[in-house]
C-alpha cells in the first residue's frame, strides 16, 4: 500500500475517533445533528466532552512521540515515559506542587520531577554502565519508589481537593485545569514539531553513538535535547491527565510495523495514532460502566500490560534462541 493512503487512512482514523468520542457519554450525542440538541446538550458537548477530546489528543500524541524518542535512543523496544520512571517522577512533582498549594505551577513541578527521574537514570546508568534491559528495570523501580511517596503524602494530607488528585493520578481526562489545556498544547507541539525536524539525528542515533559521533553530530548534546524535550512533554501530559501508562510503549511499535522504522515516518504517525487511541480509550472508559467513570489509565494499563508482556517473552525467547 502507498505511503499516501496510509497517511490518508490514518488522518480519517483520527477524525471517526474524534467525532466517536464526542458522542459517547452517560448520554449519546449526535455531532451531525445539533440542532435537534438542547441549550444543555450543546453546552455539554461543546464545554465538556470536546475540551476533553483535545486533551486526549494532546496527551495521547504526547506519550506516543516522547516514548517512540526513548525507544530509538535506548534501542529498547520497552523504553517509555511510564517504565523509565519519567511519570511516576512528574506524579510527584504535581504532589508536592499541590501541597504547596502552587497549583498555577504544577506543570513546572511535573517537570522538575520528570527531568530528577531522567537525571537519576542517566546518572546511573552511566556510572554503572548499564545495560538498556537494567535501565528500564531501573525506571520500573523509581515508578514504584515515586507511586509510594505519592500515596504516603496524599494518606497524610487529608482533605478533599487532595484526595481526589488520587483518583487524577491514575489516569483520568475529566479532571484536567481547563487553564492549563491552551499552555499544554503549546509546549507538546512545539516539543513533538522539534522532535519530528530532527528525526533525521535519531535515526543516525539509533543506528549507534560511535557512528554518530563520526558523522559530525554532538552526541551528548543531541542526547540532553532529546531528554529534556521528553520530560517537558511527560510534564505536561500527566498535568493533564496523571499517569496515564503503556501508550507511549504500544502506539511506536503499532507506527513500526505499519510505515517501517524510518522516525522520519514514525514519529508523526506514532503522534496521530497515539491521540486517536487514547481517546477512543477514554471514550470506553466513561461508557464500559454507565454511569460510572472508571480511569482512563485502567483502560491503556490492560492493553499496555498485555503488550508490554508480549515484547517481554519475545524478547527473551530470542534471547535463547
């Protein structure tokens, strides 16, 4: 199939996702006909569910850039913002933000706690000389460490706003500062244009360090952008909508399989199926328990963890063949 009917193909997923999305709900809404709604029906889809469609595909473009980054630069094909620990990082920035009571800067504490997280692992793993599997363990037990004093706080600071940014954290695209959405949009596409125009070095990067060094490119430089736009992207996602896992681990490999291994392709695309599957996941999450509301991250956990123990055997079955 031609790369142009792909991307054709892609744009009209994008668009059903969007018009499926802003019809489902406690109450089904027809976009094609909004005349026949009430002055409260229009206010709802325009005030409520569409705001929370772009937050999802905002969120979901996000991850799915930020973690398909991470997978070429660590060639590891587990490498995201949840198991690198770079979301569990900025979940508790936005704790201690929200404690301080600097809610108008909790962007700035989600990314001052996704870029400690990414600190901490570069450190280590340099030191160490860690290999890329124990990099991502390593991620996987600063999300554990990060979840654990998240909880520890949140049991010992009892009020409600405070409890309630429990149920944020888990992944959860109702919750999200309506002041927040337009400066959140701002920063994730001029981050994810950046990464996308510079796809070029990643694909020289992946290939390997030494060889990238002998094409004149800075290494270490390259390296440091790359990480610090991928926390300023986490940063704002989990703002957004707390930690919401697995989305940037499945949609690069979905991007992968369909137009090759090329970022130049893989990065945009990864961003346009990443936002038509979260919010076709949110759009199941608000509807599976009617009336209840169940996280968003619930939904991408199952899908996530599945996968994610997919590559997993994969990888070690190749491993021992």
């Amino acid at each position: 199939m031609k790369t142009e009917i792909k991307f054709l193909l892609l744009f009209i997923f994008l668009i059903f996702s969007f018009l499926f999305s802003i019809s489902l709900g406690p109450e089904i809404y027809s976009p094609f006909n909004l005349s026949s709604l009430s002055s409260v029906e229009k206010s709802i889809l325009l005030k409520i569910r569409i705001p929370r469609v772009f937050a999802g595909i905002i969120v979901g473009g996000g991850l799915s850039i930020a973690g398909a980054v991470f997978q070429a630069i660590l060639k590891n094909p587990l490498a995201e913002s949840y198991t690198l620990g770079i979301s569990g990082g900025a979940s508790l920035g936005i704790a201690i933000g929200m404690i301080l009571g600097k809610t108008a800067f909790v962007p700035f504490f989600a990314f001052i706690g996704a870029l400690f997280s990414i600190t901490i692992i570069l450190l280590t793993s340099i030191r160490k000389k860690f290999s890329n599997p124990t990099i991502i363990l390593l991620g996987v037990a600063l999300n554990f460490i990060f979840s654990s004093f998240v909880l520890f706080l949140i049991s010992i600071v009892r009020n409600e706003k405070f409890q309630s940014t429990l149920l944020f954290l888990l992944g959860n695209l109702s919750l999200f500062p309506e002041n927040l959405l337009k400066v959140s949009v701002f920063f994730i596409i001029l981050s994810s244009l950046y990464l996308i125009f510079s796809s070029r070095v990643l694909d020289i990067l992946s290939i390997g360090e030494e060889k990238a060094a002998t094409t004149g490119i800075d290494v270490e430089k390259e390296k440091k952008i790359f990480f610090f736009l991928c926390a300023l992207i986490t940063g704002f996602c989990v703002s957004l909508a707390g930690i919401i896992g697995f989305v940037g681990l499945i949609i690069p490999h979905i991007s992968r399989f369909i137009f090759g291994s090329s970022n130049r392709k893989v990065l945009p695309v990864s961003f346009i199926i990443g936002s038509g599957f979260l919010i076709i996941a949110d759009a199941i999450s608000r509807t599976i328990i009617k009336p209840l509301e169940i996280p968003v991250g619930v939904i991408t956990g199952f899908f996530g963890g599945v996968f994610f123990l997919f590559l997993l055997v994969k990888s070690k079955y190749q491993e021992l063949w």
